[in-house]
C-alpha cells in the first residue's frame, strides 16, 4: 500500500529524493569518498520515504509542465546543494586551523591522507579534523543533518524560495567563508601566537648570540611547546568546536526563516 502510494506520487517523491541525495553528497562526513554511493543513496532513499506521507499530507506545489517540473527538479538539487555546502564550509575551519600552526610547528611538510576527504592534508590538520569528527557525532550532528537540513528544510523552503532570495544567499556564502577563516584562526591561535613569540625570541637569541646555532635548537622547542599548549587547551577547543557546529545548524534554520515560504 505504502509502495502503491509512492508509485502513484512518483513525481513529488523524486523531488524529495534529489534534495536528500544532494544534501548527502555534500553534507560532513556523509559524504566522504569512503562511504560506498549505494549507502549513500539507500540513506536518501529511506529518509525520502520517511519524509513522503507527511509533505503528501500538507501538499508540495508540483507543475504539470514537463519542462517547468525540470526547473523545480533543478532548484530542489541546488538547495540540497546550498544546504549540504553551508555545513561544510563551517566544518573546513578545523582543518584550515590545524594548517596555520603546521609550518611554524616545523610539521609544514608533514603531509597524511585523510580517508574521508581522499585527499593528502597537514598532520595537524588530520589531527583536529578527527577531533573535530568525533565532537560532530557527539552533538548529534547526523541527527541534525536529518532533522534539520532534510526535514525542517522541506517544512520551511521551496526551489523558488531560495530563487527570490539568491542575491541574500549570495551575501550569505562570502559571509560564511570570511567566518571559516576567523573560525580557524580563533582556533589556532593560542598555539600560533605561542609559536610566533618563540620564534620572536629565537630570533632576539640569534642576534645576541651569532654562534650558537639556535635554528636546530628551535624546531623541537616549538614542537614540544605546540603539543604542550595543545594537550592543556584540548577541552576547550572540544567546547569551541561544538558551538562553531551548533552555529552551523542555527545558521541553517535563519536561512529557512528569512526564506520562508514553505509549503
């Protein structure tokens, strides 16, 4: 019956589908290379079903024009896109961070491979990347991406929605990539400011002493003290990676709310 129902209303579930599978493509951690695309897409496909008899139950606009449903098809997809990419970019800000203390750690070469990125990034990077994975699970982050990217989403916003106001969404992705960097540089900076007065001093020492050979001296003090001021800092910076996560998601829901709208 409940196959029978999907069937029948197989238009206004494939635009549930495509904003889900766009959300999951692109959201944190769901959308690392490692997760196999059929997981990925079973997740879209359950969750899509759990959404369907409640939006058939309030009703969705859907255009009976073939090329005008390809429009809506088409909009569903870039919000998914904008929600997926809003929660990312918040997320980058730990790895930005663990790469601005890096090279005046001396660890500037030292390069690991991030199995969920796929990609080659700074140890410090993959170091607080990790951290900052196990405080997202611990808030409920995957919860929140459903709860609130998928279905509050669809309680709240429209294609055209997010049409109307693309020059407040445009204002939005230049506000939300100048806060990843402020993000990441309020993170590094007990460490990179600690950093940069031992090489301040190193640099005093040099010139009041020319022979002592004050260049190797100074890499495993900056090390030693960079894991130091780490280890004491370690829980607050789990409590500032929590607020930056929670921002994301109430970053979310003013976007839904400026949009308005909803169905």
């Amino acid at each position: 019956m409940y196959i029978d129902s999907i069937a029948a209303n197989a238009q206004l579930f494939l635009l549930i589908l495509v904003r889900i599978i766009a959300i999951v493509q692109i959201a944190p951690l769901i959308s690392s290379a490692a997760i196999p695309q059929i997981a990925k897409i079973g997740i879209a496909f359950f969750s899509a079903a759990a959404i369907f008899p409640w939006l058939q139950t309030v009703g969705y606009p859907i255009p009976e024009a073939g090329l005008m449903y390809a429009g809506v098809l088409l909009g569903e997809v870039l919000v998914g896109i904008i929600i997926g990419f809003i929660l990312q970019i918040i997320y980058a800000a730990f790895l930005v961070a663990g790469q601005f203390f890096s090279l005046q750690m001396g660890f500037g070469a030292s390069q690991t491979f991030d199995p969920l990125a796929q990609v080659q990034i700074p140890i410090m990077g993959q170091f607080l990347n990790i951290i900052a994975m196990f405080v997202f699970i611990s808030v409920g982050g995957f919860q929140r991406i459903f709860l609130i990217g998928v279905y509050r989403s669809f309680e709240s916003v429209r294609a055209v929605d997010f049409m109307i106001q693309r020059e407040y969404l445009f204002q939005l992705f230049l506000k939300s990539l100048g806060e990843l960097f402020e993000h990441a540089l309020v993170i590094s900076f007990p460490i990179l400011g600690t950093l940069f007065l031992i090489s301040l001093s190193m640099g005093l020492l040099a010139k009041a002493a020319p022979q002592m050979n004050l260049l190797m001296m100074g890499f495993p003090v900056a090390i030693g003290v960079a894991f130091l001021i780490l280890f004491f800092t370690l829980p607050f910076l789990m409590e500032a990676f929590g607020r930056i996560i929670d921002m994301s998601f109430y970053k979310l829901i003013e976007i839904f709310a400026r949009s308005g709208g909803g169905p």
